[in-house]
C-alpha cells in the first residue's frame, strides 16, 4: 500500500512542500489533522466523548482519546476530515452541523516520532446511544462518555482518579457495557493548552445556547 502523503507546513504556517507521513513525524514537521470532540449535556453536566485507541497504534496505544480525529492527505481541507466520523463511528454528519473552535497547534513527542499537529478543531454535539455508534475496530476499541468537571480536577491534580463509563469491543465485535476507573495517565497526553481550549470552547457553546 502506498503511503499518505502529507502536506507540510513552517513555524509560521507557510506550505513548503509533501512528504510521507513517515517522514513528517521522523522529522517533526507540522502538519494538518481533523479533530470533532462529541459532547451531550446530562442533568445540566457536560459529558465528553472519548474513543480508546486501538493497542496497535503507531502513538498513545490503548489510552483515551479525542472522539474522532485523522490526518489531512496533501491537498485536502477540513471539510475532507469528516470521513473519519463515518469510518471511525458510523457517524453520518454535514460539515455544516459541525461547530468550528479553529486551529490548535499540538506537539506530542514519542521515542521515534515528533508530532507537530495543525489541528482543525470542531464540536458536535449529540445525543445518539453509545449502542448506536459502529465503530472501526481496527482503531477503535471502545468508547467512554467522560464528565468534563470531574476530568479538569483530574488534570490540575486536584483528584487522582475518576470513573468514565462506555463499552469495550470483545473479541467477537461485541460490545461490552463497562465502568472503567481512570487517572490523567490514560488519557493521550496533548498539550495542556490544547485541552484548555477545547474544554473552554464547549463550555462557552453549553452555556450560550
């Protein structure tokens, strides 16, 4: 199979040129992704939802992650990021039902990769049951509905651990109804910057609908 092709980017956002996806993060260049964080708001709480990574993945395996999120090929726009809600979820949306927060620049580093994501930001909310979402299990391997309040005293320190609750995927495609305890240490470790605005984003949309 032929390898994605990703555009490239400087520090000050100019387009310099394509490489192999392989390359961008062996060499750290940046480059653009599609990010859509799903939230619902229950008994005046905002819950989040997080899809766990598959254990194979090549970054951050098996830890709790943005709902649906994938690499722009060179030449895309934002809007072509959408397929990752049908592959990832079975989730059918339009770009227009989608709630832009902006570009969020993002850098992960790990053994042999330098991450350095343009990352093209989006809300949806919605209410559909977890039982409802397909998910693609070569990615994803649950899905958790995660209380926001309880998830920003986790990340200041302030409590150790917290309960999410979702499913995991057995090894038949079922899906398991589950109650996980979690610390900081399960989620996939973005920028501090990166989850303040995003956090402070769906908190500004909940509270001025």
């Amino acid at each position: 199979m032929q390898e994605e092709q990703l555009d490239i980017f400087d520090e000050a956002g100019q387009h310099i040129g394509v490489e192999t996806r392989s390359e961008v993060h062996r060499l750290g260049y940046w480059h653009q992704t599609f990010h859509c964080w799903i939230y619902r708001v229950v008994d005046e709480q905002i819950e989040l939802l997080f899809q766990k990574r598959h254990p194979q993945k090549d970054t951050c395996p098996n830890l709790l992650d943005i709902t649906s999120a994938g690499h722009l090929i060179a030449s895309e726009q934002p809007c072509d990021g959408m397929r990752e809600l049908e592959e990832e979820l079975g989730l059918s949306v339009s770009y227009e039902e989608l709630d832009l927060i902006g570009v969020i620049r993002d850098v992960m580093l790990a053994p042999t990769i330098i991450d350095k994501e343009m990352c093209h930001t989006f809300l949806y909310e919605c209410e559909q049951p977890l039982r409802e979402y397909r998910v693609q299990e070569e990615e994803v391997t649950g899905l958790f509905w995660v209380r926001l309040h309880a998830l920003e005293q986790l990340f200041a320190g302030e409590n150790g651990q917290m309960t999410v609750n979702g499913f995991l995927l057995e090894e038949n495609g079922e899906q398991k109804d589950t109650d996980r305890i979690v610390t900081k240490a399960d989620f996939v470790p973005h920028e501090a910057h990166y989850y303040r605005q995003v956090f402070a984003a769906v908190k500004s949309r909940v509270a001025n609908r």
